[in-house]
C-alpha cells in the first residue's frame, strides 16, 4: 500500500475496505472480494431473508463509502484494486434476488461479475464519471442492481411464474 501517508494493514479503513484482506490478494482482487463476500451473504440470506440482505448491501455501500474514503486520503490512489468492499456491496445486492438453490447463487455471482467487469452502460458511465470514494462504491452497486433485476426475470423464467 504505496501512498502519499502510510496505512496499517489494522486501520480499520484497510480491513472494511479490503473486505479483511481478500482485496490484497495479487490475482483478481474483484473476484477474489466477491467470493469473499458470498458465504456472508449466503448466511445472511438464509437465516434473515432478502430483505435483511438488501439491508446489509446498503450498510455496506454506506461504511465503504466511509472506509474508502479514508483509504483514498490516506494512500492517495484513486481507485485501487485492492479495495474490494464495492464488491461486497454489490454482490450482495445480486445475490439479493436468488433463493438458495445453488444454481440461482451462482448465477447471482456470475452476473454480478459479468456487469462488473463488462460495464455496459449505465455501470461505465458511472464508473469513468463519478470520481472519488462514491465513485469507487456506485458502479459496482449498479452492477449489482443490474445481475438483481436480470436474476429476476431469469428465475420467473426459469420457474414458470413469469
């Protein structure tokens, strides 16, 4: 973590922010703070609902916005790959919409990636357009909101109550 003022792999800035570590992994930090992100959602889903899951999505879009920003004015990057709590966010909005059948929560990580990496409009207009900390969070939320919504229609589909 190379920057203008040196940050503690402790700093609670740096744990919310890198999702406890999984963001400093060195391949694929997105996927890798995505998968991380899984087993919490799924629990949550399971034990208290998509509601409750949509709850903690904006719980953690809100605490990154705050860790990520400290972690931006700390370091001085912009947008750093190791900085995976957007991930978070944004995979639990997707797997928001699944139910916990194995197929509906791979295809909600699947998705949710896809548009991550992708950026079909509106999620690349927002990712070159919208600077700083929100920035960092707000594609990758729209990302999420985008595999919700397809993972809807997919499972109306898919279980014949379309």
């Amino acid at each position: 973590m190379s920057g203008t003022t040196s940050l503690s792999r402790w700093h609670p800035a740096v744990i919310w922010s890198t999702w406890f570590w999984s963001g400093l992994i060195p391949r694929a930090p997105g996927t890798m703070g995505s998968l991380a992100a899984l087993p919490f959602g799924i629990l949550i889903l399971y034990f208290f609902g998509a509601p409750t899951l949509g709850m903690a999505a904006l719980f953690a879009f809100f605490t990154g916005w705050w860790s990520t920003k400290i972690y931006l004015d700390k370091t001085g990057k912009s947008d750093p790959g190791e900085v995976v709590i957007d991930e978070v966010a944004g995979m639990w909005l997707a797997l928001h919409a699944a139910d916990m059948s194995l197929l509906m929560i791979l295809l909600a990580f699947a998705l949710f990636r896809l548009f991550d990496i992708w950026k079909p409009w509106p999620i690349r207009w927002l990712d070159k357009n919208v600077k700083g900390a929100f920035g960092v969070m707000i594609d990758d939320v729209a990302a999420g909101l985008v595999a919700s919504v397809l993972l809807v229609i997919i499972k109306r589909v898919y279980y014949g109550y379309f």
